[in-house]
C-alpha cells in the first residue's frame, strides 16, 4: 500500500515538473537526498524519469532562465572537468567511474538549481525540501532510539550516500540550522511547534548514530550557535539541563565509544582499530598524491588493496575517512585546491550577504538564511574531518544555493536602490535630472504668442 501511493504521488510530480519545471528540480533534490524508493523498497530508476520530465519541462518552459555564473560555479565546473580527467587516467578507471557518475549527476542537479531557482520562494521552496528530506529520516531514527532504549545504532537509507552511521550523522547535523531558520521565519504556529518538534529530533538522531564524528560536529553546531546569540545565558543553562538529563539515560556502550575520543586525544597507542585505520588511510591517500601530484589516483583507487599493498603492507584497506585527504589522494594536489577555493568562496558568499543586508530590514529573512547556510558549511566541514563526504550531495546542493542566495540578494539590493532613486535610473547623467546647460538659455517661443 505504501509503494503505491508513493507511485502515485511520484507520478503526479512528475507530470508538474513537465509542466512547471521548479517542481521537477525540487523533486530531483528530494530524491537524491532522502533516496525514499530505496527506503521503502521500490527498485525502479525514479532518477532517471524525473530528470527526464525535467528536461521535458526545460524546452516547454515559457520564460527563459537568465545565464550566469560566478566564482563558485565556474569553479564548480572546473572541478567537474578535472574529476573526468582524473577519472579517465584512474589507476583502477572501471572501479572510479561509477563515483564519477554520481558526482556529475549531482552537478546537473546544481546547475538547473543555479539557472532555475532564482528568487525567493523557490529558494525557500529548496530549504523546505531538504530539511524534510534529510528530517524525516532523522525522525524515524530518533524515534526508533526512543522505542529501542537507544541500544542500537541508527543508520541512513540503504544503498544513499549516508548509508553508513558517520555519514548519516553528518548529514543531520548540516540540516539543524536549516530546520531552525525555517522556525525562526515560520508565521504559522502548528507549522511552527512541528518544526520544533523536528529540530530537537535531530540532535538526538545524530547521537545515536554512534558516531564519534556525530558528536564531534553536533558540539561545534552548538558552539556556533553560542556565539552568534544574544542569549548566552539562557543557551548555558538549556544545554547544562540537558546534558544532566540524558548522560545518566544513554546506554553504556555509548558512553564507552564516546570516552575513547578522550583515551586516543590522551594517548594515541590506545587508538582503537577503527582509529588506527584511519590514520593508515591518510598515510596512504598522501603517498598517492605525492606520487601522483596532479591528479591522484581517480575516485576511491587507494581504498583498492593492490593499490594500498603498494604503500602499506596491511590486509584492511580502508576509505580515507577525511575529506581532505580524500580529494588529494583521488585528484592530487590540482583538485584539492579547487575543492579548497569552492569552500573558501562560499564562505565569502556568505559573508558577503550578512555584510550587505545588516542594516536592511526587508532583507533580514536572507541575512538569517545566509548564516544558516554558514554554519550547515561549517558542519560540513567538521563532519568531513573523520568521514568521507567531500562530494556529498547536499554539500554540491548547498554551495550553489549560497551562490544563487548572493545573486538574489544584489539584484534586490539595486532594484531598492533604483527605488529610492528614480532621477538615477531615468536620466543617463546620474543624479542630475536635467542636461547640463550648453550656453545662454534661450526660452522658446510659440507660434502665435506674439500675437
């Protein structure tokens, strides 16, 4: 019952992304990041039939997308080229490709959300899907720990990006700013209190993922919430209620994985294997590089045991575990530095908006958006200190968001301004509403005033 009304209801989003192509863009993003078919175990190529209907909606749409493009973006293609490039001369090319297939995918996804998703309700239309998509997850697993006594481990979709618990985490934590802007803009008051009851589902999922990593990133989600409230106070003494409250009910084997961050902060002989692994990964993802400077081995080649045999004489390899290390040891030296600059320029892109709208009140709904989005980036960026996630889909979604979000905010900065200004825009000497004078003013006269 449940795979048929999903059917039908796919069904129906697919005829309005033919006949409205945002529709069709929102649906493309809540597949790829929530993977429902998967969840509910419908093995049918969904992705393929709404980029399909996308493309059908592209040539019927009536009014045209307006072509830009801005660092990030074009930063973004570049990276997109450079992977294809390292992929084709891969030390393992068939293992690399299927990686590669999903991350241009995903690039597609990005730029008909740069051509298409150009104003405000459809940009909010985006936040709104991606807190469902990844929130409803989440509130499935935090209810499950509730139910289960929190003894085992929450886990993402089978078959998703964030299948595995680390990444899962991860990704919770990159959706809790997102969800608490769309409480703190929301008028309606049940809209309002579900949100809420969504938003403190999300930390709780996150930690009983069991990820080390999880609880690493959620902390510094809080810490940047600290910091940018203006109730310090009050935050202190929630978080210090809630810590007293739910440290004496987690179950004991969640204290102990938790404590061993702490013993291999301590002490680094009393790493455990997983740790230890990890720390083998890098070794062997930077020897790669530095053979291979300027495009590393292609996508996941140093996790292959040939390949790790050749640097480490170890029977477990591993995936790399860290972001950074990941892209170097897949795309050298070239690649990390693109993968570094998109970072790097959407943290400018946000900068830039809170700068630019602070004293503008009518723009204080994408002030707030922006420093949402900063620190789901900067939860990304934590996350991917212990997990593999450099080409996640929601980080390629959310960093040309923030590209679109800037764009938006200049246009409606110079219409207000044309506004306030409207000589400026009429008369092609600026702020002088007439010519200047060429000589003797001479008043005309009509035909017949003489008379």
């Amino acid at each position: 019952m449940t795979s048929i009304a999903f059917i039908a209801g796919f069904l129906a989003f697919l005829i309005g992304a033919c006949a409205f192509l945002p529709v069709g863009i929102l649906a493309w993003t809540w597949l790829t990041l929530q993977n429902p078919h998967q969840v509910i175990g419908v093995d049918l190529p969904l992705n393929l039939a709404i980029v399909i209907a996308c493309v059908i909606g592209l040539i019927t749409n009536r009014k045209r997308a307006t072509v830009w493009a801005d660092g990030t973006v074009i930063l973004m293609m570049l990276l997109l080229l450079h992977s294809g490039l390292t992929t084709m001369l891969a030390l393992s090319p068939d293992y690399s490709y299927p990686y590669f297939d999903r991350m241009w995918k995903t690039m597609a996804l990005a730029g008909f959300i740069v051509l298409f998703m150009q104003n405000r309700t459809r940009l909010q239309a985006l936040v709104w899907v991606i807190v469902a998509s990844i929130g409803m997850l989440a509130l499935k697993g935090s209810a499950f720990s509730i139910l289960t006594a929190g003894q085992f481990r929450v886990w993402g979709p089978i078959g998703s990006q964030i299948h595995d618990n680390n990444h899962f985490a991860g990704a919770i934590c990159m959706t809790i700013p997102l969800c608490f802007y769309l409480v703190a803009t929301t008028k309606n008051a049940m809209v309002k209190l579900a949100l809420r009851c969504l938003g403190w589902s999300l930390p709780l999922a996150a930690l009983f993922t069991y990820s080390r990593g999880g609880l690493l990133t959620l902390l510094a989600v809080a810490g940047c919430y600290f910091l940018q409230t203006k109730r310090k106070l009050p935050m202190v003494i929630a978080a210090v209620a809630v810590f007293l409250v739910l440290l004496p009910m987690m179950p004991s084997h969640w204290l102990d994985r938790m404590n061993s961050i702490s013993e291999t902060i301590g002490d680094s002989s009393k790493a455990d294997e997983s740790v230890q692994g990890r720390f083998n990964a890098w070794y062997v993802y930077s020897r790669v590089a530095m053979d291979r400077p300027l495009i590393g081995g292609g996508f996941r080649a140093p996790e292959l045991q040939g390949v790790w045999n050749t640097y480490l004489n170890t029977d477990n390899a591993k995936a790399a575990h860290n972001n950074i290390f990941q892209v170097l040891g897949e795309h050298g030296f070239l690649g990390l530095g693109l993968y570094f600059l998109i970072i790097l320029l959407a943290f400018k892109n946000v900068a830039a908006i809170i700068v630019r709208t602070r004293h503008i009140p009518e723009l204080g709904w994408s002030r707030s958006l922006a420093i949402a989005c900063g620190i789901s980036l900067f939860a990304y960026m934590v996350a991917g200190l212990t997990v593999s996630i450099p080409y996640y889909d929601l980080f390629i979604v959310l960093v040309v968001f923030i590209a679109s979000l800037r764009r938006l905010v200049v246009q409606q900065i110079s219409s207000r301004e044309r506004a306030r200004n409207p000589a400026d825009a009429r008369s092609p000497y600026g702020a002088t509403p007439f010519p200047p004078p060429t000589g003797h003013a001479v008043p005309s006269i009509q035909r017949g005033a003489a008379r």
